[in-house]
C-alpha cells in the first residue's frame, strides 16, 4: 500500500509509476503498480516484511531492474536513462552506510567530494550537516561509538551532502529506540 497524504497537486511529478510489475522467477512481487509523486510529498510504502517495499525502492532508484511498466524519476526514465534517475536521488538504505572507522566529519566530508564537491565545500556542508543532525559534538568521533540513533542521522545527513529533488529512505527507524525514531521522523518532516 502506499500512502500519498491529501494537499495541492503541482502539475510536475516527482516520481511517475505506470503499470511496473517485479518478479524474481515465479515470485511475483506486483503486478501492474500505479502511481504518482507530487513534488514536496513525504509518502510513505507499507507493507509486511517481503511484500516488495524495498524492492520497489531499489526499483525506483535503478538497482534493480523492473519487469515491466515504466517509470521515471525527475522526469528520468528509470530503464533508458538510469544515470539521470541516480543523479537526482539520493537513497539512504535499511543499514547504515557510514564508515566506522571514521568521524562522522571525516564520513560526511568523503561523502561530499563522492558527490562532486570541492575539499573544502565538503568539509563546510559537513559542518553544516552535523550542526543540522544534532551531532556537532560527536563530530570528531568515530562512528564506532555512537550510539545507533546517531548513527542513522549520521547515515540521513550523508544522503544530503548534496541536496536532491528526492529523498528515498527505506526503514529510517530500523533499529531505533522510540524515542529516537521521533527525532527521526521529526527530521523528515523538518526536510
């Protein structure tokens, strides 16, 4: 099921689904899956475990092939242009992506210039992200001691080195205390 919450429609579409079916040999996933993204809408997929959330989200996000339909992403088509689709997203995935070994400056620093920013805008968002995230004081420590709350905002902020059009998440508050997945979430709604 998936949750578009009622408001104004712009007449652009952020994401545009048609018809796209997903099957791994004789699993069918879904079949003939519809629908539209209205810019600035949080939308929410949901599902029980193996109804195909992720995979749709890996779909839309062009790692993973669909089995038919289409869709595009920023007006990217995910099958003919996967480039433009990864260009103009930024996913942050159910694990945590960042590199415990490393500060979360030096993570969201070697995330910026992955992105295309110059040494030194890397390390001035990096800055800035931390501040945003709550976790300027944690900033020049290693990943491996934060706590997993710090962790996840940590793994959001590295997906906004950069800010994208569109903004897939996929299980932000795995793992998460509830008090922790109220910052979360009231992260997303600030974005």
């Amino acid at each position: 099921e998936i949750y578009i919450p009622p408001g104004p429609r712009l007449g652009n579409k952020v994401i545009e689904v048609k018809n796209i079916s997903k099957s791994f040999g004789d699993r069918l996933l879904y079949e003939n899956l519809s629908f539209t993204v209205p810019p600035m809408a949080i939308v929410g997929i949901v599902g029980p475990n193996g109804a195909g959330k992720t995979t749709l989200i890996n779909a839309l996000s062009t790692l993973i092939h669909i089995s038919g339909g289409s869709a595009t992403i920023n007006g990217h088509d995910v099958t003919s242009d996967p480039a433009g689709v990864r260009a103009s997203i930024s996913l942050t995935g159910q694990y945590a992506a960042v590199d415990n070994m490393l500060t979360g400056h030096e993570n969201l620093t070697f995330f910026g210039t992955l992105a295309g920013l110059s040494t030194r805008e890397a390390k001035d968002r990096a800055t800035e992200l931390l501040t945003r995230f709550g976790l300027e004081r944690a900033a020049d420590s290693r990943v491996a001691d934060y706590s997993g709350g710090m962790r996840r905002r940590l793994d959001i902020a590295s997906s906004l080195t950069v800010q994208p059009p569109l903004l897939f998440l996929d299980e932000p508050t795995t793992g998460l205390d509830p008090a922790s997945r109220n910052d979360v979430w009231d992260m997303v709604h600030h974005l």
